[in-house]
C-alpha cells in the first residue's frame, strides 16, 4: 500500500509558505511533530534542499510508511518513534539546540482512518482501538467497559463536546453488562438509538462525537498538547517560526491561547517603560485561525474541518 496514494497533505501550500523564510537559510532544522504518511515532510525537504528534517510519530506502522517515502533524501531526514509532547528530549539527544522550523499537523493520520483494524473511523466495523501507537497503552474497548459511569460521560462532554454524553452512556453501560464491547459498529448502532430524533437530522455521523472522545482520551491527546506547543515554542531560534494545523475547537483553543501568551507582554500594569524580560516572545502570523480554500475541500473532503495558525520567534527568554 504506498504512502503516496493514500496521503493528501492538508493545506500543504501555506505551510510551506509560512515556514519559507526561516528555512531559507542553509543548515536550517525543520521539525515535523506529526509526521504520519510523510506528504508535508516530503514537501519540506523537497521545497528546502538546504534544510534538514527531524520528524517524529508515535505510530510504528507510519513510521516505517514515511520512511519508505523519504529514502530518497538519505540523511536529510532522521525519523524518530516518539509523540511530539517528547520534541525537546528528541533534540537534545540528537544534539540540536534550537530549530528554525516546526509544524504540526494533530488529529488522527489518513492512514489510520483508511485502515479498518485501527478503529478510528466509525463508518465502518472494526475492532475498537483507537491507539495511535499500538504498541502501547489502553484501546477504546476497555475504556467504553471499564470506565465508571460519571467518568465516561465527563470524556464526552469535554472531548466530544456531546450534549447527550449522558444518554449515550447509560445505554453504553446497560449494553456493556450483557456483553462488553469489542467493534465499533455495535457502539455505533447503540448511540443512533440512543439520540433522539432531532439530533440525529443535523451534524453529520451521530457517532462523531463520542468516536472523538474516545480517540483523545485513549491518545492522551490534548494533555499532550498541552505540553507540546509550549515546549516546541521554547525550541525555536529567533526567527524561527511554528504552523499548526488544528482539527476541532480544543486543540484550536490550546494552540491559540499559547500563541497568544507568548505574542503578548507580561510585565505589570502601569510600567512607563517595559523591560526586555517582561516584552513578547511570539510575532502572530495569522489574523485568527485561517480556513482551507473551497477548492482544497473540494479536492480532498478531509481538509474540511482543518484550522491554520502560524508564528514567529522574535526573542530568547530572558531570565528572571
């Protein structure tokens, strides 16, 4: 199965074009923290034939996709088995210091969409995993049949953002105590008899949400990024500079309050004259989060949900 065919890197060209004036330089690092099938660290190393590509996934199997991919460009390119929240570790064991380029691409890859087995995707049946790395950690399964009610319910509402988290559990645990769950479609069956009616007219797949929930929380995803993009920021050269492609409002949400942390001072009101140390460590590149163009949603429907968010390392830290 080629990595080529299955991948369509999101808003491919305004990455590139975001990143461009810090890769200009020769012996520029760019770090892809999500590397998945390789389409946008392809692109870097095609479009910076000076810059040098560090890219990380905790996923094996994507991992040796890309690498597959990427041979041609021989030690330009060092992949690396790790989740992004890892990045400053990486760098330190490789020996970089600080990198003139970073992106992230979050949410679930193409390739673990496409691939049944995996169980992320909820139009078809599949056993229910859900982990990015399957080499580790708890899948959806175990989750949906071990987890106490009021916890259950608490991931739907904070990473589904589903209004009928309650429902949908009580039917989850009066189904579990038959018979534990094992496949997605079962689960799937169960939340669109579960919803009423009304609910089930608009937004798409009823199974989205709670499908999402599951996803983060077997991913430890937004704990993750939490630590993730404050730390990539730390890792930035002055002029260095930093893109996120975000896939739902909380990831959109960490991504932008870190960014606008750090484009904003922090020295105590009523200073005539604001020291170095308090003045801001972030350029925002974008005016909000920008959208992909009709025409990229209408080439590849994946794109459709996706937000851009770009930055610009202006100053070091400067101790207390």
């Amino acid at each position: 199965m080629s990595s080529n065919a299955l991948h369509v890197p999101v808003m491919l060209q305004r990455c590139l074009d975001m990143l461009a004036p810090a890769l200009a330089q020769p012996g520029a690092v760019v770090v892809d923290c999500t590397l998945g099938l390789g389409g946008h660290s392809e692109a870097l190393l095609r479009d910076f034939p000076e810059a040098r590509l560090i890219a990380l996934d905790r996923d094996p199997s994507a991992l040796r996709l890309a690498g597959e991919r990427l041979a041609p460009y021989g030690d330009r390119a060092t992949l690396v088995h790790a989740v992004y929240d890892e990045l400053p570790e990486v760098l330190d064991r490789l020996g970089v210091p600080r990198v003139q380029g970073i992106l992230f691409d979050l949410g679930v890859s193409s390739m673990q969409l496409d691939e049944a087995e995996r169980g992320f995707a909820y139009a078809q049946d599949a056993p229910l995993d859900m982990r990015m790395d399957q080499t580790t950690g708890v899948g959806a399964a175990e989750v949906l049949n071990t987890y106490p009610p009021g916890e259950l319910v608490r991931i739907l509402r904070a990473y589904g953002e589903e209004k009928f988290a309650k429902k949908i559990v009580d039917a989850v645990v009066r189904e579990r105590a038959k018979e534990p769950f094992t496949n997605s479609a079962r689960l799937v069956e169960l939340i669109r008899d579960a919803l009423p009616q009304a609910a089930k007219r608009t937004g798409g797949n009823p199974a989205k949400r709670t499908f999402q929930a599951l996803r983060i929380e077997v991913n430890g995803e937004l704990a993750v990024l939490e630590r993730a993009i404050p730390a990539a920021v730390r890792t930035l050269a002055v002029g260095g500079r930093i893109a996120v492609l975000s896939y739902h409002s909380l990831e959109d949400r960490l991504v932008k309050q870190v960014f606008a942390a750090g484009a904003s001072d922090t020295a105590p009101p009523g200073l005539p004259v604001i020291p170095e140390r308090y003045q801001p460590r972030l350029k925002l590149l974008t005016r909000g989060a920008e959208l992909p163009t009709e025409e990229e949603i209408a080439e590849n429907r994946r794109a459709t949900p996706a937000r851009f968010r770009g930055a610009e390392r202006i100053r070091e830290e400067v101790g207390p």
